[in-house]
C-alpha cells in the first residue's frame, strides 16, 4: 500500500471522535462538555478521574464501562455533602438536575416482602432467599410435628385390641334369637406353626419388599391420600406392617385422613421396634379370612379342618385369596351379602386369584415351578356353617337381616364382622316354626327320593309371608337347613314364575288401559281405553297373537307365534271362544293374557310389576309376548311383597327384615313407613276381586280357608321346572315355590330339572303341592285372629271386545245345499262332518302345529310358539326357546 493513502495516526486524546466533539458546539443531554466550557466535569456526572480514565482508554464509551467494572455498576452513589442527584454539581449549592431516585430507607425489615427496592411485577416476586428460608422453615416444623406425633403414638398389642364383640339378633317379640356374627374365633400361633408358604404367599401377592421396607409405602400413601383429597374412599397402598397395624386398632376404624395418619406413624413405630418375623406372625395372626375365622389357625380349620402348620402351597395360595375378601372368593358363596357373590362366582374368582399368588411365589423365587405344577385346582374346602346355633332357619334369617342392613348402608359388612350391634328383626318366631313344619309336612308324606330317585331328588321348596300393612317380612323358608343348604330358597333362586305374573298384566290393563288399535303407534300411546275385568278376550287354544297395529307376531324367523293354553284346550264357546278376563285368570288361560299384555304394551306390563314391589333386574325382557305370563325370577320374598300391594288396597311398601338396630352407642336405625301409592284403590280392589275368584272356583281351591276371604293365584312353568303359590288375606301375603334344582353347589352350570313324575304325581302343578304348603301355613298362621274381608272394589273401565270375529270358509257341503228335485249322492254332504275337535270347525282353526309343551293345569308359561304349516315352511320354531320361556 502506497505511504500516502496511509491513515495518519489518530491524536490521543480519543480519536476522531473526540476531535469532532472538541470542535463541536455545546451539546444537550449526556454529552462530555465541549473543551474549555464553562463549569466542572462533574456537572455532567464525571469528575477529573473519570476524564483521566476516558483519555487513557482511548474513548468515553470505554471509560464508562471501566467506571462500571470498578464502581460496581453505572449509577453511583451521592457523596457527602452532593445534592444525591446523578447531575448535581461538585458542592453542595451546586444547580444539580435531580434525576436519580430517592435511596430507600435505612430499616431493614425480617421478611422483605413485598421487597421494598423492587418496583412494578418484580416487587411481588419473592427473592431466592425467602423462598429458600420459608421451605427450610416447612420443612423443620413438620419434622417436628413428625417427631411428637411418633413419640406420642404407642405400638398396638395385639392380644388387647384386636377382639370382637357379638350381634344380638331378636325376634319381632323382642325375645333373643342368636347371639353371633361378631364373635372371635381366633387362635393365636407361632410363627414356627405357620408354613413358610403361607408367609410367602401374602408377600408375593401383598407386599413383595416387604423383608425390606421400611413398613410403609410412600407411594401407596401418596395414592391414599390424594384420593380421600378428591372425596374418594381410602384406598390401599399398605403394607404387611400397615395391615397388621389396621387390624390391631380395631377401636379405631374410621376413614379418615387423620386416622390413615396415625396408622402410618404407628407403622413407622413397629416397623422400627419389631422384628419382621413378629409382624408377619402378627398379621397372620389378626387377618380375617371370612366364615368368621381370624387368625391363620382358625382359617385352617374353618375352611379345611386342619391345623395351620399342615397347610400346603395351594391352600395357602387359596387362603391368601381370602384375605382380599372373603364375601368375594369363598367357593360357598355369600348371596346373602351381595347377588353377585354366588358360589360359581366366587369360586372363578378364587381360583384365579389362587393362580396368581402361585404363579408370583415362583417370579419371586419362593417356589419351585414343579411344586407349584401340583396347584391347578380350588383346594376341596368343608361346610362353611359349623355354628349349630345358625342350623335351622336361623341361619338364613341372620343373612337376611345382615343383607338388608348392608344393602340400606345402616351398618358395612366390617362393622358387622366387629359386632357389638342389637339387631331387632321382624320376624315372628312362631310363624318360622309353623311355616317350616307345613313345608316338612308335605314333603316328608310326598317326597320320596329313595322310592323315586330320578323324579324325587333335589327338590327345593321356598316360602315368604309378608305383612300388607308394613312391609315387614315376618316368616322365610329358606331350605332345609342353613348349615347343609347354603343358597335362601326364600330369596332368589332363578325359578321363573308363570302365571302367577297374570294379576299384573291386569293391573296394568285396569291402570294405563289398552291402546286404540285403529291409530298410529304414537296416538296409540295416548288413546286408551281403561279395562274392565268384564272385558272380552279369545281364550282359542293356538292364537295367532297380534301386535297394536294388528299385524301378526312373528319371531325373529319371521314365523307366527301360535299361543297354547294347558292341555291344548280352547276356552269360551266355538267359534269365538271369547271369554271375559275374569273367567281367564280363574282357569289360568295363557292366549287371553298374552294378547291383554300386548294390546296394553309389554313395557306397561313391566311397569306394573315395578310399582307392585318386584325388582327391575329380576324380571326379563320385554320383547316376547311370554313376557305376560311369567317368564321372569323374582324371589318369593318380592312375590309376597308384590301380591300384598294388592291387599292392602295399591299401598306398597317394600320388604324389610329389620325394624331397629342399637349399639352402645344409642339407636343407629329405626324402619320408617314409607308408603308409595302404586295402583289407585279401585284398581288394586278388582285385581284383588277377580283373584278372589281363582281361590273361590278356580285353580286355586286349594288355598281356601274357611270363614276367611282368600285371593291368590297359581303358576307353573315351562318344562315342569317350578311350579308356585301366591297368595293373601286382608292380614297376611304368602308365597310358596317349588322346584327341582341340583344342590351341588360346586358343579357349574346347574339346571333347573323337569317335575315330571315327582311325588308321584303326573305333573307339578301350583295347584297341588305349592298350595298345600300355603294353606297349611296361613291356617296356623292367622288362628285367632279375627277373619278381614277385602274392600269392596269399585266398578271400572269399559267392556273390550277383542275377540276377532272368524270367518267361515265354505266346505264342499255348502257348496251343494241347492234343492234338487231328486235325492243325489251329494246330498249325504249336506249334513255335518264330524270333526276331530269342536276347535276344528274351520278349516282356520285345524292347522297341524305338532306337539307342544303345554303347561300345568294353571296355565303356566308355555315354551313352545309354533307357527301355522305352509307349504316349503317349517312347522314351528322347536321346543322350547325365549319366546314361551326358557327350555331350562
């Protein structure tokens, strides 16, 4: 580069740009005062150092930053004797500007907050330091909190705590029926007596660390807490050492957060004071295994009748599942506790759970696989009624109340297990004894299994008497003995009930009435006409029933549904066969009712039954004409019930079994009368009349009492499978079934069994045994008192006439009736044919449907729709089937 296009070499004083600004003008704002300006540096905020230091470092901006580095910051502090102000002059009555901001003042606060030196948003944002000071000071105080709660809390002695008291269970006269469900049925072991498999059983399906944990589990107690947060039940989460804390404080078993906190501290205390030897033989020894056994050595011999220390893997597994709830996994079942745990139930649920268990002891190393390859089946387990006190009925009736209380959410099944509870039942103690006699009676002069094995065995009776003016349940059979026969006859047993469902369908023709079948479906539903039992129906053997809109009724094979009556016989005189509803109900005729349910409407039919006192999930769908005549199960408890809205003139009041329960405490419950009107009085009063009927000269003479008015109906099923009586006085409703039903309970997929031949007889029948046992009872049962009539019922709706009138076909004879004037061979036509039946006068009413189930001699339900022959069609739609009824 040539020498003369060299930059020269800057002066240094700054550089070019200092020169400028030394030629330049006075300048406004943060400039440097122009050379030889009036005035002292320090008016511009720089005193001579900092003019020295702008020239040595080549620039003011580099002289401001150097300021900075050494002064801490941009802004300085005032000096003494200066104004404060950032442009203030060098003395003290120098013409500073004032620009900086007041300093803040000299007291210092504990707590700076909000922070006094900080302005806008930042004022509210607590420094590090405070946050940091108020976690340490959290975090001490709950350790404090932590360390008093621990030094307060004691470890719980098992022998002292964990004790039961008894339920005293009385009669409805106030008098002690059975002291039990509460007592203690423990025997304390060593460790050295319970088989290592069973300790490891509940580790590796409870609390796999627990050889190493601490007693707790943070994480489970997070779970726990966060949910009893949101308003949830407390969950579980706890450890082996948690769970023998719980059952060791059995003076304190409240969900609460603060006792779940107490339980974790205790915790914390055992887990630190005992060995894990002393807390494993203290859970095993405090658990509660179901059938009323606590305790490992209990459980042995409640379920197995041997001593714990002879336990092997399986039944350790399977006692295992049993701690998980033993309402839910005892192979015997708890129906009485809740529907759902039936035998069959609970022994899949078993089974898996024991599996599991299983299958986990070999994860974790503490079985072989070829140990555990012996284990696949529930281990075989005795009668789980050793209580001679519950033998008898009693023993169902204490289920029956324990049921009631769970179900109404008076007491839990733990509180019941913990006892200490007077329990007043409703049950007459003297009626117990005469409706169990009346049940053995007949089945010891009729039933005779050693005679007639095939036809006599399994036979199950169920009965309930229920009080129409209260509800209250005041007598059960429930079967032949609560210690031998653990399923409640009296509650649901899956017999279906046949006809004995007729008086609802009645009811809801006389309630909501019949749908015009002239309009649309949806004017149908608003134009109806109220029913009288004087109303007119076919009772012709093999109706074609119809829909609302007239159309024939067609399965889902689009084949016609032919309804038999019993016996295949046709009611009321040919050709119409039409026969009041009255007559229809007397002789149990099944066409007449089906076609009433389905001219009222099969959801109205369902309706009735409901607001009767039957129970929705009981009863079966409504998409089959069979609906109408009983294919559904409801208990005989709920029949009672049902039929004793009836009595007491539409008035229903739902069943109950307990009518007060106290504590030491006071009185935690007492039954309130509720009454709901679910039929007007001149509804309930007719379907009352037309029953009085049935029992006057109809199916059920039977029942008859003397001197007493009597109303009850008859019902038996498809197949022979159940046949039932249902009935009542002004006093007293009853029900009684019976059925054939095979009592092993550990056989899955049991049947109902036909009836055919049993006791003798040809066919059971609601008219034979069943009403035997009812009238039997009900003599006993209401001597002495004084005999009610009904109400005299009202007169209500209006005649329907919906018999179809039929029409003739012309026979050959007809067609040769003319006059001639000689006597010809045609002539022999002219007088009648004889006929296979008088049902077959037209050529209608001959159709060939082939053999069909009919029935009882009630008129139950017939399982056998069959459809009229056509050329190219099959003949019927088989036996049996959802459409009458199940086959089984």
């Amino acid at each position: 580069m040539s020498e003369h296009r060299r930059k020269p070499p800057q002066p240094q004083g700054g550089g070019r740009a200092a020169a400028r600004r030394g030629q330049s003008g006075s300048a406004s704002g943060r400039r440097a005062a122009p050379r030889g300006a009036t005035g002292s540096p320090a008016d511009y905020g720089l005193g001579q150092g900092a003019i020295d230091e702008e020239r040595q470092y080549g620039g003011r901006a580099e002289a401001r930053r150097a300021a900075q580095r050494n002064a801490g910051g941009r802004r300085r502090a005032a000096e003494p004797g200066r104004a404060g102000g950032r442009g203030g002059p060098g003395g003290p009555n120098g013409p500073g500007r004032g620009r900086g901001r007041t300093a803040p003042p000299g007291r210092k606060r504990i707590i700076d907050y909000p922070r006094a030196d900080k302005y806008g948003a930042a004022r509210w944002l607590p420094s590090w330091k405070l946050v940091t000071g108020l976690f340490i000071a959290f975090f001490g105080s709950m350790v404090a909190v932590a360390g008093i709660a621990y030094a307060m809390v004691g470890v719980p002695d098992l022998a002292k705590t964990a004790k039961a008291q008894n339920n005293v269970f009385y009669w409805s006269n106030n008098t002690e029926m059975v002291a039990t469900g509460g007592e203690t049925n423990r025997q304390i072991v060593n460790l050295s007596q319970i088989p290592k498999n069973m300790q490891y059983a509940v580790i590796s399906q409870e609390n796999k660390t627990f050889e190493t944990d601490s007693g707790i589990d943070p994480k489970g107690i997070a779970r726990a807490v966060f949910n009893m947060a949101r308003g949830g039940e407390t969950q579980g989460g706890s450890t082996i050492t948690q769970q023998y804390v719980k059952n060791a404080m059995l003076d304190d078993q409240s969900q609460t957060v603060s006792r779940k906190f107490k339980e974790i501290f205790v915790s914390i205390k055992v887990g630190a004071t005992k060995s894990k030897d002393e807390i494993m033989a203290g859970y095993l020894n405090s658990a509660y295994y179901g059938r009323g056994a606590y305790g490992i050595q209990a459980a042995a011999r409640a379920y197995f009748n041997e001593d714990a220390v002879d336990l092997n893997a399986g039944q350790c597994a399977f006692l295992a599942a049993m701690l998980k709830g033993a309402t839910y996994y005892d192979p015997a079942g708890a129906t009485s506790l809740d529907q759902s745990a039936t035998p069959q139930a609970n022994q899949r649920r078993a089974l898996v759970q024991m599996q599991n268990t299983l299958d986990k002891m070999v994860e974790y190393g503490h079985l072989s696989a070829t140990e555990r390859a012996k284990f696949t089946k529930l281990p075989a387990s005795q009668n789980p009624r050793a209580n001679n006190e519950l033998s008898g009925q009693v023993g169902y009736l204490v289920d029956l109340a324990k049921a009631y209380l769970i179900s109404n959410k008076v007491l839990t099944a733990d509180q019941l297990q913990q006892g200490g509870y007077s329990i007043y039942t409703t049950f007459d103690k003297t009626k117990v004894k005469e409706l169990e006699a009346s049940v053995k009676n007949v089945q010891k002069k009729n039933i005779k299994p050693k005679q007639r094995p095939k036809t006599d065995t399994h036979v199950q009776f169920g009965g309930a008497s229920v009080d129409p003016r209260s509800g209250a349940i005041k007598a059960i059979y429930g079967g032949e003995d609560a210690t031998k026969h653990f399923t409640n006859n009296a509650d649901v047993t899956g017999a279906q009930v046949g006809s004995t469902f007729k008086p609802f369908v009645l009811a809801a023709a006389m309630k909501w009435g019949v749908r015009d079948k002239s309009l649309g479906p949806e004017q149908a539903q608003d134009e109806r006409t109220q029913v009288s039992p004087k109303s007119l129906y076919s009772g012709k053997n093999k109706l074609k029933i119809e829909d609302y809109d007239k159309t024939i009724w067609k399965n889902e094979k689009g084949e016609e549904w032919l309804q038999t009556n019993d016996g295949n016989e046709s009611y009321g005189s040919p050709p119409k066969y039409q026969i009041d509803l009255r007559e229809a109900m007397r002789e149990s005729v099944n066409s007449a009712y089906v076609q009433l349910g389905m001219d009222v409407g099969l959801d109205k039919v369902k309706e009735a039954a409901i607001d009767a006192g039957l129970k929705e999930n009981s009863l079966a769908g409504t998409n089959y004409p069979s609906f109408s005549i009983g294919i559904s199960d409801p208990s005989a408890i709920r029949m009672a019930g049902a039929y004793a809205t009836f009595a007491s003139s539409g008035q229903r009041r739902d069943p109950f079994s307990v009518s007060k329960v106290t504590s030491k405490d006071g009185t935690l419950f007492t039954h309130a009368d509720k009454p709901v009107e679910a039929f007007t009085p001149k509804v309930a009063d007719n379907v009352t009349d037309v029953l009085r009927t049935v029992v006057e000269k109809g199916t059920g003479t039977n029942a008859q009492l003397p001197g007493r008015e009597v109303a009850g109906k008859t019902g038996t099923t498809d197949g022979n499978k159940s046949a039932w009586f249902v009935g009542y006085t002004p006093q007293l409703s009853t029900s009684i079934t019976m059925f054939r039903y095979d009592d092993d309970e550990t056989k899955k997929n049991r049947t109902f069994l036909e009836m055919y031949g049993t006791g003798g007889q040809e066919k059971i029948h609601g008219a034979s045994f069943p009403s035997e046992i009812w009238h039997d009872y009900m003599e006993e049962a209401l001597k002495g008192q004084e005999a009610l009539k009904f109400n005299t019922p009202e007169p209500i709706g209006e005649v329907v006439n919906d018999v179809p009138t039929p029409t003739p076909t012309p026979t050959p004879s007809e067609t040769l009736t003319s006059p001639t004037p000689t006597p010809t061979p045609s002539e022999t036509l002219t007088s009648p044919t004889p006929s296979t039946s008088e049902s077959c006068k037209f050529s209608w009413q001959c159709t060939d449907t082939g053999g069909t189930d009919t029935g009882g001699t009630d008129g139950g339900v017939t399982s056998t729709p069959t459809a009229t022959e056509s050329s190219g069609n099959s003949r019927g739609n088989g036996n049996g089937g959802i459409f009458g009824g199940p086959t089984g």
